[in-house]
C-alpha cells in the first residue's frame, strides 16, 4: 500500500510558518495584501476563492474581493488591474479563472505587474522559470514540489509523465521538474498510446480534470503518483483523475482527493504574497 502524501498537513505547517512571518512584517510595519478580482458568477470560482480569503485570515493577510459583472470589457478589467498596480499597499494581485470567454485572459495576465504576480501567470513569471531565475512559480506546480522536498523523494534522473500541458499546471510543473533533473515527458490529449508512456513513470502526475481517468494498468508498481485533478461527480463528492483506492494498491506514494495537491495550491499562494511583499520592500524571502 502507498504512502499517503498529505497535503492537508504539509499546507497547514506551512500557513503557521507563514502566519509568523506576517506577525513580523507587521512589527516592521507592512501589511501584506491580496487583491483578487473575479469576472461573472461562476460557482466553483466562489469556492476557490471563499477558501483563499480564509487563508488570507487565518494568517493575518489583508484581503480585497473585486466582483465584476460577467459584460465588463477588457478594458475596464484591464484598467482595474492598472490601478491595483499602482496601489502601494496592494501586494498581490490574482485574477481567478475562468473568465467569461469574449475577455482575453492573457492580455489581462500580461497586464498585471510582475511584482505583484503572485500567481506566477506573467509572461515575465514563466520566463524567469524557464530559464531557472527566482520567481513566483505557480501556486499548483510550487504546491506539488514542495511535497517531493517533504517526503523526500528525489527527482533526479526520474521518469517524470505528466498529463495535461496547461498554462497553469503542466507546463509550469514540467518546468520545475526538469529543473530537479528529472527526464520529462508531457502528455496531452492528441498524445498516441498514453499507457505507454504512463506505465514507465517513475513519477506521474495527472492534471487532466477527468474523473478516475488513470488506473492501476497504466501505473508501473512503487511509482509515486500525484493527482492534480478535482472533479465533481453527480452526487457532488470531490474525485481526482486518478482511481485512487486501486492505484493506492501499487504505488509507492499517492496524493489523495481531497487533501492532497488542493490545499498546497493555497498554502503556496498565501506563501507568494508575503514574498511579494517582503521583495517590494526589500526584505529577503524565505523560499
Ligand atoms: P485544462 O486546462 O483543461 O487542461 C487539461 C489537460 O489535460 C489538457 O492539456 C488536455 O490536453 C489534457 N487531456 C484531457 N483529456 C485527455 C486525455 N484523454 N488524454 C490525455 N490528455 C488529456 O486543465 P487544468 O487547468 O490544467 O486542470 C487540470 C485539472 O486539475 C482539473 O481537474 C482542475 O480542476 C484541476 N486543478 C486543480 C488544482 C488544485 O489546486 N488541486 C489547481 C488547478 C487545477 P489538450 O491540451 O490536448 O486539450
């Protein structure tokens, strides 16, 4: 049976860490905020974002919601980012997806500035990545990386399949693991014989936002296996992509959903902004 990798611990150590260092920025006087801004009424955006700005409270970080009608131009929401910019005592700005589909998400990323790109979504966040420099990785990738360090497992020369290459997960992570020295190899949905490439990973990681898609036959025995997906099912019960309570048979680690990947995500958010906040005024940074 698999080692269960749990996300759920690991991102609370991680916010009572966080929750410290926000103590002392405040006794220096800085008071690390977050700006999110949320375009329509998507549902499962008002979780995610509900889950954020409890974060924000339990560790001391101030927080500002920005609701905005589903019909806003991109230039409206391009001009509200504009002047969080300016904003000094804003620190973080994050723009929750999905967007309705007549904005451009990307011209919106792009203009967030980069100090502020707690995210990791700026062009200039994912070519500092690419090219190994500092910067504010993606909360997901960061989140599934800060597991390996935790359970110790060592990516150097792995086999590392990932499935799903967006802009937001697979690449980014692909990115990171490539910078760990492990071998990477990118799936996605025009990708031939996905088994194949599934079944000689040392390391698979699965984004894909299909429920129980892998199953043990395409896991090879004591993989680690990291399961980024969350799906609902009829019944509203929270799935990964992986069929968890057979795959957990064979691996060598597993991520469980929920608890797993998820509360990382946040718990590496919460960790860019006091970055964002220590990097504008100065101060070194702890990851
Ligand atoms: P996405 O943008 O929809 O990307 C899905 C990827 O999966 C695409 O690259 C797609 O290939 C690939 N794919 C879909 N069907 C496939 C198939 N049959 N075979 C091989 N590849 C296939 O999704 P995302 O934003 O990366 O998110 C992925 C999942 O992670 C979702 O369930 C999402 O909710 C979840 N997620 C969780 C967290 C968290 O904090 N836990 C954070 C972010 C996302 P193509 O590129 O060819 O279409």
């Amino acid at each position: 049976m698999a080692i269960i990798i749990d996300g759920k611990v690991l991102a609370k150590k991680i916010r009572e860490n966080l929750k410290v260092e926000c103590e002392q920025l405040k006794e220096q006087g800085l008071h690390p905020k977050l700006a999110v801004i949320m375009v329509g009424n998507n549902s499962a955006s008002k979780v995610y974002v509900r889950n954020k700005s409890k974060a924000c409270d339990e560790i001391g970080i101030e927080y500002e919601e920005y609701l905005l009608e589903e019909n806003i131009t991109q230039q409206e929401l391009n001009s509200l980012i504009e002047k969080l910019n300016q904003i000094k005592e804003v620190n973080g700005i994050l723009l929750q997806s999905p967007i309705p589909e007549h904005l451009d998400i990307n011209q919106a990323f792009k203009t967030i500035s980069y100090q502020k790109d707690v995210d990791g979504f700026t062009p200039s966040s994912v070519g500092k990545l690419t090219i190994g420099e500092d910067t504010f990785i993606s909360c997901t990738p960061y989140g599934v990386m800060k597991m390996f360090e935790e359970y110790n497992i060592d990516l150097t020369g792995k086999d590392v399949v990932i499935i799903g290459r967006s802009n937001i997960v697979g690449k980014p992570l692909a990115q990171c693991c490539l910078s760990k020295n492990a071998t990477v190899t990118i799936c996605h949905s025009k990708t031939k014989n996905l088994k194949e490439h599934t079944k000689r990973a040392d390391i698979l990681i699965v984004a894909m936002g299909k429920p129980k898609f892998v199953t043990k036959d395409m896991v090879k025995e004591g993989a680690v296996v990291i399961d980024v997906g969350t799906n609902q099912t009829e019944e509203g019960k929270l799935v990964g992509d992986v069929d968890f309570e057979n795959v957990e048979k064979i691996a060598s680690y597993i991520t469980p959903v929920p608890g797993g990947v998820g509360p990382m995500t946040i718990a590496m958010l919460m960790n860019n902004v006091i970055k964002a906040t220590k990097e504008q005024n100065n101060e070194n940074t702890t990851f």
